[in-house]
C-alpha cells in the first residue's frame, strides 16, 4: 500500500476533473462554501464575500497547483477541461467583470482570454464554461438556454433540458421525462436556429479521456 500525504489543502476534498484522468480540483474560502449565485447575493445586499478559490491536485504524485489566490469578492467556479487546458470562470464582484482564463498545469501559465461586463448577464444563476469550444453559458428555470460567449444569443429548450456541451454548431442536451417512468434522452440542437436536429434516448458519459459514450 502506498500513502502519499498531501501538504497544503487540508479540509478540502479533490474531486476529478472531467475530461482528464491527471487532475483534481477543490474550491477553498474562509467561510463557508456557497456557490456563484449566492455569492452575487451576498455582494448585492452590501456585505463583503469573503471569495471562493481552486486549487488543483496532479495525479498521480499529488503535486499541488494554486494558479489563483484568495480574494475578497472575487469567485472562481471549478475548471472544465478541453484539448489539453484547463478553463476557469472568474466573476470579480470588486471591478464588476467576468474573465475566462485558459491554464496548463505543468508549465503553470495562466492567461486571460475573454473579459466581459458582469452587466451583459441579468445574473449569476447557473452562469457557466462548457465545451467544445469553451462556451460560457447561462440557464435560468424558463426554458431559455443562454449562450453569452463566444456567440450572443437565447435558445428556447425544454423545461427538463439541460446544456451538456458543444461540438461545433451542434448543442448537445440531456431531456429527463418521468411522466410514466423516469427516462432521459439526448437531443441535438443547431446553435444558430436552436431547432432540434436530432432527439434519441440514452444518455451521454463523458470519460477521462475527453471522450463522451452516447449509452
């Protein structure tokens, strides 16, 4: 049996990166954890956020990456992996800005890609990175997808579907239904129309490889 201690983020807990078998994440903060949209709250009605970072934990030595410090209203949400980088969504409550960061681990270079008025969003709720390419995304319980970066638009969907990536121009989402018995399926949706190209039951899994399985 091989133990191996981890110096450096005690009570936390990694948990896998999706897309890749090397890494681990796992949100720090002085206070409790809370996600995107209750931290918007908690700056909106005048208190201080004490901030929610990551750090990142290389498998399989346990080497320990933390490419952004902690600080007072500002929020970084847990990466998403594609082709090779990691991406990170960042929301600074203090100059009312969202920036999209691409990260390599092994070199630990960080760099800036997109910065946009936090005001272009109505709020935080379920803002989010997806792939392929990275995509920031917004989903509210109206059946509006919205895509806020890299295209400017609104999507109308399914009140039980839910944004899983993009390839390309094709949006894929996942479609529960439990009028009978509980069921989901995968539906493909074109970015410009938002009209359904294709609609089949299964469900998609993503391994660590990137690699997505249509089940």
């Amino acid at each position: 049996m091989n133990i191996i201690k981890i110096e450096g983020i005690s009570e936390l807990y990694p948990e896998p990166v999706e897309g890749t078998s090397e890494l681990c994440c796992c949100t720090d903060s002085k206070g409790r954890y809370c996600d995107l949209f209750d931290a918007e709250e908690i700056v909106k009605s005048g208190e201080k956020f004490s901030g929610m970072t990551c750090h990142l934990v290389h498998y399989p030595e346990g080497t320990i990456y933390s490419p952004f410090k902690l600080q007072e209203n500002r929020y970084i949400k847990e990466p998403v992996w594609d082709n090779g980088k990691l991406y990170f969504l960042s929301v600074d409550f203090n100059i009312e800005k969202i920036q999209i960061y691409s990260y390599l681990p092994n070199e630990e270079i960080i760099e800036m890609i997109k910065e946009l008025p936090l005001g272009i969003v109505k709020d935080c709720y379920n803002l989010m990175l997806k792939v392929s390419p990275i995509t920031l995304t917004r989903e509210e319980n109206e059946c509006i997808l919205e895509i806020v970066w890299t295209e400017n638009k609104e999507i109308e969907v399914g009140a039980t579907e839910t944004f899983m990536f993009r390839y390309g121009d094709d949006l894929y989402l996942s479609e529960w239904d439990e009028n009978i018995e509980y069921n989901e399926n995968v539906i493909v949706r074109d970015l410009k129309t938002g009209k359904i190209k294709e609609k089949q039951p299964g469900y998609l899994c993503r391994l660590p490889d990137g690699v997505y399985w249509r089940i």
